[in-house]
C-alpha cells in the first residue's frame, strides 16, 4: 500500500479493503465527471450477474475493436454502440473517405486507402467493408480484436430482397418484386459480376472476403477453409437472433460494462414492409440457394452457443434479462414513457431521420420529445442518430481535433482475447 493510503489508515482506523474500496470508488467517480455529464443520468451500474472466469485477473476495459458490419444483420446498432462507446473514452473512429460515402468502397476488397487521414490511426473500426486480412490488420493497431455478427440466411435474404430491390439487377428483374419468384428459379435472375450482384447470393460470405459463388455441395472443402479463417482472425461472431446474448459476450470479451452495450434498435424496417413471418417451403429455398451462408451461419451459431455455455448459460440469461430492462428503462428516458419507432416522415429530428433505400421500404427511427435539451438530449440523440449521420458527425469532429494522432500502443500485460480455435470443441 503506498505510503499516503498507510496514513490514511492509521489516522481513519480503517481496513486495507475499506480503504481500497474508497479510493477505487473515487477514481470512479472522479472519471465519470471527467466524462462529463452526458453519462451522469444513464440507468445506475448494476452488478454483473457472470462473473470473470475462475483464474482471471481483472482487466482494464479493451480499447481497439475492429467490427466486421454485415449487410442486414443489426450490424447498425452494433455499430451505435461502438461509436458512442468510442465518443465516451476519446477514442479515434476509422471512417470512411469521402469517395466512398459512408461505406469503405464496399464492394471493393478493403484498402486502408479508403480511410479518411483526418481518422488515422484508429482505435475503433466499425463501418461496411469486405473483408481484407492483411490490410485491416495494416490499419488496425496491435492487439486489435476482431467481432463480427451472422443473421440465420432464410430471414437475412428476406431483408436483402427487400431493401436492395431497387438496386440488385438481379432483383429488380423478378416480376412483381416477389421473393416466392426468384426463389424459385434464382438462376434466371441472378447474373455472377454485375454490381452488387453480390446482395443476391451468399452476402454474409461476399462480407467475409469469401468467393460467394462457391458451393458447399459442389466443395465442402472451400467451407472449411473459409471457418477456419473466420475463426483465425475474429474472437466472437455474434449472432442477431440472439442479440442481448451476444452483446453480454461482447462485454465480456472486451472488459466493459453492460452501461456500454445499451442500445436503441436501428434501421428497422416497418413491418409493412417485411413478411410477417417466412414460410418454410420458402426458407428452405433461401437457404439452399445461400448454401455457403448457411453453412457459416449454422457452424458459428454452434460456436457461439459453446461460448455461452463455456461463460455459464444461466448467468448469461441474467445479464441479458438485465440488459433488456436498462435498455426499457434508458428508452423511456430518451423518447417519452411509450417510446416507439416512427415512420421517417413522422420524425421532427432531421439528425435522427434514417435514409430511404426507397419509396417501397420504409425504415423507422425513434424521434425526441420536443422542448429537450442539455447533456442528456445529447446522448439520447446519439443513441438514436442512423449511420449516415452518426459517420458525418465523427468526421467532422475528428477533422477539427486535427493533427496527426499516435498509434495506439498495444498493452504488453493484457493480452488481447483469442480468436475462436483457441475454444474447446466441445458440445
């Protein structure tokens, strides 16, 4: 114990752990107003329900995440979440240049030329991409770790069909926009190169840096080897239908508490505008067409049950269940004690008006109560701001903080966490 805490304890009669607990508790408190005011009126800490694994020592919370943004995965609210976290500490978001909108020239393989100097080097990286090993970890400091998230196919394609139809050529070919029609002869639709050709088959292995006009039928061998670089490269592959769950993993993985993985759901289409629920004939349709997809989906979804299990199944719940009433909680705070997502239209909050893919799709938003204003609108405006608005900001804000930033230093005593085939395999 340092000698000013030796005298603080013989003058106050305290405890060793008295005293650790107050200064530990005033380093808190002195970091939270340093942080200011826009964290003061979020749902108060609670105690996390998973405890570390046995054996491991506390860690300081992990600073460098790269994030792999799948097309229609919830990967928006991911993202959210990881720009505000990056807001909160300081942190340097990569963002894209200006050429590439708001996106990393996606479809194009990746190129840390695609991101903006004013966001060099980065911390935090978390808009589209396809995915280049090489040049991500070029980018990206060491000691990054790597996240992705899957959705299940059948449902994913549902989405693609629907929110690229004006863009896929080969969606806009199928008469009368009907999935049931491509599905039943994608082949007379679908041409291989064209652009964005790739949101009409197999997108989530297109997103990996995979060849999505491979067939696990026709080479089961080509899956495996696209699982086995998935897992050497990224520690959690989250999964959507289980998106309280995996965002509980992710805490866990990077040390951070569940205050920073609180979320509003973002780029939700209406539901006039998805089918309600998706025939089985019709899943299975899209399934087999998305064979590699499924593939992936159904191996890392396996994974992702092994991790839950391997952190205590019952504890995840809790913290999920946790998660979801701080969530409630935070929501009503922000948008009023029914909060609800509107149509576009019906937002007041230009920042917070999500983009149309078109006049056939509509994505809702969340708006706030009029007559607001202070540190804690700002957050809730964060906490809702859509992509292309949120990236704008971050640019404009790391463009005026200036100056060329030092890379981030990995830390030598906390080494990042493992990527996937460093788990047990078993059931």
């Amino acid at each position: 114990m340092p000698p000013i805490l030796q005298r603080l304890q013989q003058a106050t009669k305290m405890s060793r752990r008295k005293i650790l607990l107050l200064v530990l508790g005033c380093s808190t408190l002195s970091l939270l107003i340093h942080q200011g005011a826009q964290l003061s009126w979020y749902p108060k800490l609670f105690p996390l329900s998973c405890p570390p694994l046995q054996g491991s020592p506390p860690r300081p919370k992990h600073m460098t995440v790269a994030f792999l943004k799948t097309h229609k995965t919830a990967g928006t609210t991911v993202q959210n979440i990881l720009f505000r976290f990056a807001e909160r500490h300081n942190l340097t978001v990569a963002l894209p240049h200006p050429s590439c909108e708001h996106q990393f020239c996606y479809p194009r393989n990746f190129s840390a030329h695609f991101v903006h100097p004013a966001t060099r080097p980065p911390h935090v990286l978390a808009s589209h991409l396809r995915f280049d090993r090489a040049e991500l970890q070029r980018l990206m400091p060491p000691g990054t770790v790597y996240v992705t998230i899957l959705r299940e196919p059948a449902a994913m394609f549902e989405s693609l069909f629907s929110y690229y139809n004006q863009y896929c050529p080969a969606f806009r070919r199928v008469p009368n926009a009907s999935l049931e029609a491509f599905l039943s002869a994608p082949e007379a639709y679908y041409r291989a190169g064209e652009h964005f050709a790739m949101f009409a088959h197999n997108t989530l292995a297109y997103d990996l840096g995979g060849d999505n006009e491979r067939s696990p039928r026709d080479d089961a061998a080509y899956l495996a080897g696209l699982i086995r670089q998935v897992e050497e490269v990224f520690s959690l592959v989250m999964i959507a239908e289980y998106f309280d769950e995996s965002l509980v993993l992710l805490r866990r993985l990077l040390a951070w508490d569940l205050d920073d993985v609180l979320y509003a759901r973002l780029n939700a289409r209406a539901a006039s505008s998805r089918l309600a629920a998706i025939p089985a004939a019709l899943a299975r349709a899209a399934r087999a067409w998305n064979a590699l997809d499924a593939g992936l989906y159904d191996h890392f979804n396996a994974t992702f049950w092994r991790r839950v299990a391997l952190a205590g199944r019952a504890c995840v719940e809790r913290e999920a269940r946790e998660l979801r009433e701080a969530r409630e909680r935070l929501l009503r705070r922000c948008f009023g004690d029914e909060p609800v997502l509107r149509p576009a239209a019906q937002i007041r909050t230009k920042q917070l008006q999500p983009w149309q893919p078109s006049r056939k799709v509509d994505i809702m938003g969340y708006d706030l109560p009029s007559g607001r204003a202070g540190p804690a609108t700002e957050a809730c405006l964060k906490l809702a701001m859509p992509e292309v608005q949120y990236s704008s900001y971050l640019l404009r804000k790391q463009k005026r903080r200036g100056g060329v930033r030092p890379r981030p230093e990995p830390v030598l005593d906390n080494p990042p966490p493992r990527p996937i085939r460093a788990l047990p395999r078993g059931h």
